[in-house]
C-alpha cells in the first residue's frame, strides 16, 4: 500500500494522472460530487462538453489538469477509458474544498481511491 499527502488550497494548479495498463486513446473525465451524479467533464481525452469551465482540461496523456483549484471543485474524479469494451474505471479521486487539506491515496493493482482529511 502507497500514500501519498498532497497539500492543497484555492488556487492551486491540481494534475491527475490517470495509468493505463496498456494504451489509451481516448479517455473521459467525470466529477461526482457528494450525494450527486457523475457528471461529465472531459471526453476524448481532451473535448469538454458545454457548461463546463475552462479551468478543467484533458490531454492525451491522460491527464486531467485543473487550473485553479476552488472549493466547489471538492469531488470524487474519474477517468473512463473509450478505447475497448468493457468501459473501465481505472482510478478515482476526491479533492479537499477546505482551504487546507491532507489528501492520501491507497494503491492497489488497477484502482487508486484518495480521501480529504481537513486540517485545523
């Protein structure tokens, strides 16, 4: 088992990178709030779909980029792969939308879970 702590607050530029075990053209991007639906941010690894600020940003690589981080981005991200069925889910996120915050990530095969822990 991993962890990583990552340190957060409003404003920051927060990357996520999303590991494949092989290839992947496209990947899609979603954001589930607490208690709500996913909602899609980034598909094609790079289109956003209407509505959707220009903060939040994909890229081949499989990367979601958030160019500033605010407290109404506090959410659990998913990266979906396209390219071949089954559709998988190849890791989660959740980000803090305290002004600062712990985050810490357990590991395993093909599954990456984060929670936000506030700090005083």
């Amino acid at each position: 088992e991993n962890l990583n702590i990552l340190t957060l607050s409003p404003g920051d530029r927060v990357t996520i990178n999303c590991k494949a075990s092989s290839s992947v053209s496209y990947m899609a991007w979603y954001q589930q709030k607490s208690g709500q639906a996913l909602k899609l941010l980034i598909y094609r690894a790079s289109t956003r779909p209407s509505g959707i600020p220009d903060r939040f940003s994909g890229s081949g690589s499989a990367t979601l980029t958030i160019s500033s981080i605010e407290a109404d981005d506090a959410a659990d991200y998913y990266c979906l792969q396209n390219d071949s069925s089954p559709l998988s889910v190849i890791h989660t996120y959740t980000k803090t939308s305290l002004l600062w915050g712990h985050v810490s990530a357990d590991s395993c095969e093909d599954h990456h879970s984060v929670s936000a822990a506030a700090t005083p």
